[in-house]
C-alpha cells in the first residue's frame, strides 16, 4: 500500500465561483499537475446537495454539467484525475449505512458546519417540524457519514477542501479509527490540505460578508464574461472610511485587498502597472506591498486598485472561460469523461466495501465463507 490518493469534492448546486477556485479548484490542478498523487478522485456530489434539495432535483440536476465544465475548463485533466457523480456509485450509500452506526447523534449535533447550514436553512426552526415543513431533513443531519464514505470508500489520503470542511474530515478521522479498532483495519485515515494563504482560506463576498454565496448574490463566477467581473469588482466594499481620495485607507477588512492577497503575483505589475498611472496622480508599484503602503497613507483612490484586480482577476480567468466555451459545445466529451471517471471509481469502492464486509464478517456469501460459516455454526447444532 502507501499509495498517495487524493479524494475531494463540491455539491452541485450552482456555478463555482472564485472562492472555490482560490479555495480548493487552484490547489486540485497544482496537486494533480505535481505528478505526486498516484490516484486522483473528484467527486459531484449530487446525493448531498439532495440532502437539502430533496424538492428540487432539477436543479441537483442542471448543475452537475455546470460543475463538469467549471472543473475542466479550470485544468482538472481527466487523463489524471477521476471526475465521478457520487449518485452512480451505490457502494457509498451501503457505507454511510454501517458508518452511522458508529457515529452519535450528540457528536453530528456538534458539527460547528452542519448546525451553521442548519441555522441558514432555517431548519432549526421547530415549529411545524411535525408536518414536515421545517425541521431538519434526517438525510441531512447525516451528510457528514456519509462524506466520511466519499472519503474512506476511494482510502484517500489526501482531501483539499476549504476550511468550513474542517469538521468533516474530523469526523471521518473519528470514523476511521473508531471502525479500524473495532473490526479491524479496512480503512485508511485522510489528511486535510487547507489553502495556505489565509485569504483563501475563506474569500469573502463581494459585498465583504463572511462568505461567497449565491443565495447571497456576492459571488463572481468562474464563468463571469470580462464584463460582468469589471461590473462586480466596481461594485465592491472597500474600506467604507475611505471617503476621499487623500484619506488614509484600510487595507484589512477591505474585500479588495483581499482578492489580490488571493489572486495578484508580481508579473501583473508589468502588464497591468498602468492602471496606476492616472492625470492627476501616478504611482509605479512592484509589489502589492507598496500599494498597500500607498493606501494606507492616503492619496491612492479605489478606482485605481478596482482597475487594477479587474485586470488580474480577468487575466486569471480569460483562459478558463475560453475553454469553457469550448467545451459547451461538446457535452458529449463532458458526459463520456463523467461516465468513465464514474465506472473507475465503482472499481475502487467496491473493492472497498468488500474489505469492510469482510472486516466486519458480513461477507456470508463470499466464495469459501459460506462452507466455513456452516462449519463453525453446524457444532452448536451437534
Ligand atoms: N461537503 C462538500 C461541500 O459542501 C462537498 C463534498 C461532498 C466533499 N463529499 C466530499 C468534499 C468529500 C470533500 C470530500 O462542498
């Protein structure tokens, strides 16, 4: 063993935007281009976001090609990387079935991620729950067994993910080691990867809230057209005590600074340095250090640093978008390369779920165990 496996994914539930790409998709690439891996899986997991969409499959659905397209066209590279749906892969609900066992229901009510999509889903709101039309869908509370099966079922190692999947990895960690001890060891434990830049940790909203979101409406997507981003970036919180020009502004906090913490590299002084040259004032910047230098000491005006990340965020996006546009028009290719990525990963979770089968002796129909169980439960019958 001591192969190196990546496993990670997202829920279909709409586009990916910047946050994601900064936030894991980037990474994916990286890891995958580094040629360190020796088995990559990357998983739409379309039977989690059922979880808190059981009504509106159609959008579960329509997504699952949007996410395809976002992930191809961002570089994931099927040659190297497994794309699957998680829905085709039945091992994985059989998992979660013998997980949830050992996990309680006081340990899932802990889960900081689950009770804060809780509260946002208003599905701590008990009233009614006796009609089903609030509470909390079982399906659920449970996702994160059943993200504990995603992991386990392809024995990642590997999971790079964002920092809000921090207590799910956790609780696999738990599972694993909780099922090892008792039935033997089957599974492996994963690592989390975190971004290791804090603003991508968690890239704010545009509007700087805490997270980008789409019910929030503050995301830029990955599939934004040049025009859209400018549109979104002129939009932006700033520092809102930066009223003039002169004024000294704020470089924490300020969703601005923020996206090119994530986003600039010191070649975009040389191609996009003349967003700073202006009629009035001019400034010569080589680093983003010395624009936040400028900044803070006022006279540096939020027009010119929106200019300049609308220049870095288009730069990074232009060839994602050209590839998308490609590949829209040949779902075919996109659709053969989510079945093939899906097949291999059937492989790998039935060899999986079989070990655990055996692990946990409820393999009765395996070849030579069904003779050896009627040979051991035959003596009490004597
Ligand atoms: N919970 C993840 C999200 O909300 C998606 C996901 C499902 C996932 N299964 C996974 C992530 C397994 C990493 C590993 O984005």
């Amino acid at each position: 063993m001591g192969k190196k496996i990546i496993l990670t994914g997202d829920r279909p539930t709409g586009r990916l935007h910047i946050g994601h790409y900064v936030g894991s998709l980037r990474r994916r690439v990286e890891l995958q281009d580094s040629g360190e891996f020796d088995e990559i899986y990357i998983m739409i997991a379309d039977a989690q976001a059922l979880t808190d969409n059981a009504d509106n499959p159609e959008k579960v659905r329509q997504n699952i090609i949007e996410v395809a397209l976002d992930y191809l066209s961002a570089g994931i590279d099927p040659a190297k990387s497994h794309i699957l749906i998680q829905s085709q892969v039945a091992e994985l609900t059989e998992l979660t079935f013998y997980y949830m066992n050992l996990v309680t229901v006081q340990r899932l009510q802990r889960n900081p991620t689950v009770k804060q999509e809780m509260q946002m889903r208003g599905f701590t709101d008990a009233e009614g729950a006796a009609d089903n039309k609030a509470g909390t869908p079982v399906g659920f509370f449970c996702y994160p067994i059943s993200q504990a099966a995603d992991i386990t079922a392809f024995q990642a190692t590997t999971v790079p993910v964002g920092e809000d999947q921090e207590p799910m990895i956790e609780q696999t960690r738990e599972i694993v080691r909780k099922f090892n001890a008792t039935y033997g060891p089957a599974l492996t434990e994963p690592e989390i990867l975190l971004p290791d830049n804090a603003a991508c940790l968690r890239l704010p909203g545009t509007d700087g809230k805490a997270k980008m979101s789409k019910s929030l409406g503050n995301c830029i997507y990955l599939s934004d057209s040049a025009e859209e981003v400018r549109a979104k970036v002129r939009g932006m919180y700033t520092d809102p005590g930066h009223l003039q020009v002169s004024d000294p502004g704020k470089v924490e906090g300020n969703t601005v600074f923020t996206y090119l913490d994530a986003f600039c590299r010191p070649e975009h002084f040389d191609r996009f340095g003349d967003c700073f040259h202006g009629r009035k004032v001019s400034f010569d910047f080589h680093s983003l250090d010395e624009v936040k230098v400028q900044y803070r000491a006022g006279g540096l005006g939020d027009v010119m640093v929106k200019n300049f990340l609308t220049e870095v965020l288009n730069d990074t996006l232009e060839p994602i978008r050209i590839r998308r546009k490609a590949l829209e028009q040949d779902l075919t290719y996109v659709y053969r390369v989510l079945q093939e990525g899906t097949q291999a990963a059937r492989e790998k979770a039935a060899a999986t779920l079989d070990g655990v089968k055996r692990a946990m002796r409820i393999n009765y129909f395996d070849p030579g165990v069904l003779e050896e169980l009627i040979r051991e439960q035959s003596k009490k019958y004597e």
